[in-house]
C-alpha cells in the first residue's frame, strides 16, 4: 500500500468513510477540504478546492497513489456539473502530472456515466471519464463506477429504506425497473485493494452487491416484508407530479442559489429501467468482492 494517499472528497459520504479505515490501517493520508487544515493523527488537511491549482500542487506533492471521490452530485444546470466534476478532475490530473511522483490515479464515477444521455451528472462524469483517461499520458487510471452507493451516514437511500422497514416504498420508475445497490464498505474495501495492487492497472469497473438480476421494486417490497412480518404498500408516484416537482425544484434552486438534488434531468436517471451491473472485471484484476447484500444490510439496519 502506497505510503502517502492524496484524497479528494474526504468530508463527503463515500471518502470519510474512505478516510476512517485508511488511517485506522495505518495509511498516511493527504486530505483536500475547504474548511480544515493542519495536521491530526492520521491525516494532513489542506485546505482548498478543485478550483485552487496551489492547493491541489500541495495536495498530491510526494503522494504515491490518489484517489479522487470529490464531485457534485447536485445541481442546476449542466454547466455546474461540468465545471466541478469534469473541470475538477481535469486540474487534479493536471496537478498529479506536474508533480511526477504518483504511479496511479483512481477516478471515482458512477454507474451513471454508462448513460450520459440521461442527466446532467451522468454526462458530467461520462466526460470526466473521457478526457481524463485521454489526457493521462501514460498514467494508469482506474475508473471505478459504483452503482447507488448506501450506508451510515447516507442522507439520500436512508430515508428511502428506513421508510420501506416502516412498510411504504415510493415508487419512482417502471415496476419492472432492474435498480442496484452497493454498500459503502464494500466499495471502500475495493478502493483499498486498488491500493494493495502493484500499479499499473487501468481500464473503467463496474460494482454492485453481486445480485446479478438487481432489484425490482417489488423485490425491495418483499425484502422488507420478508424482515419485518409486516406488508409494504408501493406509493406509485404519478410521473407527471414528479416532473411539476423537479421543474419547481429547479426554479427555487437557481433563484435562491442552492444546488438541488430533484431535477428533470435526475428524474431520467431514476425512471431508468436498467441499473444491472457486472463485477466480474474487477473480481478477475483485484480479486474483489461485495460481501454485504442489501437484504443483509436492511436486517442489521446497516444503512
């Protein structure tokens, strides 16, 4: 495992909890946040964005490996998305480059990006996945794409599952929709075997909790029902009031300046009926794999 970790991302989600299991194995870790600096047990911050080239210089200065999970995964308008997903990792690549030390770059997408077409966020990482991969110079870059990613300390799927225990499912897309998921540890169990690998590796991985047909909705409902004894009622929200939410949703945001999570161009992603994935890839370069099924994680309220 590389000495110093450069990371992005590491007050979100998915790289905090990256960062507790990095320090707790021992991992010096280089973090980039925009409020925190100096240094504790563990970890160096240095305070910044992906906007601010000296901070990222600083960064990855020295870093042997870098694991970029920083990104927007809300927004208002395409050119948001584009400018820090697309933008963003563009300037840290550039920054790795300059510094000449590390042996390989881990992109952290999603599954989105295998349908660019549907929103703003899945062509924005689509992108990043492109123009970083072209412009790497001979820099191995590995392009992880976790389908929906849950876990504690989600703040989207958690309230989604906790109601589906409570027996209520809303139900946003096709019922025959095949959805994934995957839980954080896994994902961050992937991100350290990526570490333990000898560089070198590249090439763009799909990863799921290993349930190859995915999920339908009323599969989640039996799920639940299987665990909790008692039935789920499936709440079909009409897709017209949906689309009247999303456009209001959007109009507030713009006006008033936050970055909303409920757009039209989100609705696309969530109607979409097929989010099944293959980890067979990456089982066969890293000798990976997901142990922990949602039906598991729902009974050990792991979410």
């Amino acid at each position: 495992m590389s000495k110093v970790v450069a990371l992005t991302g590491a007050t979100g989600f998915i790289g905090g909890y990256l960062l507790q299991r990095l320090t707790s194995s021992g991992v010096r870790v280089r973090a980039l946040s925009r409020r925190q600096s100096g240094i504790v047990t563990g970890v160096e911050w240095v305070q910044g964005t992906l906007d601010d080239p000296v901070a990222l210089e600083q960064l990855v200065a020295g870093a042997g490996r870098v694991i970029h999970c920083a990104g927007a995964v809300r927004g208002a308008s395409a050119a948001y998305f584009e400018q820090i997903n697309t933008g963003g990792s563009l300037r840290l690549l550039q920054a790795v480059q300059q510094a000449g030390c590390c042996t390989g770059l881990l992109l952290v997408s999603s599954l989105a990006a295998r349908h660019p077409q549907l929103s703003w966020y899945a062509a924005s990482k689509r992108h990043a996945e492109d123009q970083v991969i072209a412009t790497a110079r001979g820099l191995p870059v590995t392009v992880f794409r976790p389908t929906a990613v849950y876990g504690p300390g989600d703040r989207e799927l958690h309230p989604v599952f906790s109601l589906l225990m409570k027996g209520w499912l809303p139900v946003v897309g096709p019922e025959e929709s095949h959805l994934s998921f995957l839980h954080v540890d896994d994902l961050t169990g992937a991100m350290l075997g990526w570490l333990d690998a000898p560089a070198g590796l590249s090439g763009i991985y799909e990863l799921h909790d290993g349930r190859i047909e995915g999920y339908s909705w009323r599969l989640l409902a039996s799920l639940a029902e299987g665990l909790t004894g008692r039935p789920v009622r499936l709440l079909r929200i009409p897709a017209a009031l949906l689309e009247q939410l999303a456009r209001l949703n959007t109009l507030i945001a713009r006006l008033s300046g936050y970055a909303p999570m409920l757009t039209s161009a989100k609705l696309n992603e969530l109607r979409h009926t097929d989010w099944s994935c293959n980890n067979k890839p990456l089982e066969e370069a890293l000798g990976w794999k997901p142990a922990i099924l949602l039906e598991q994680a729902l009974a050990e309220k792991s979410f």
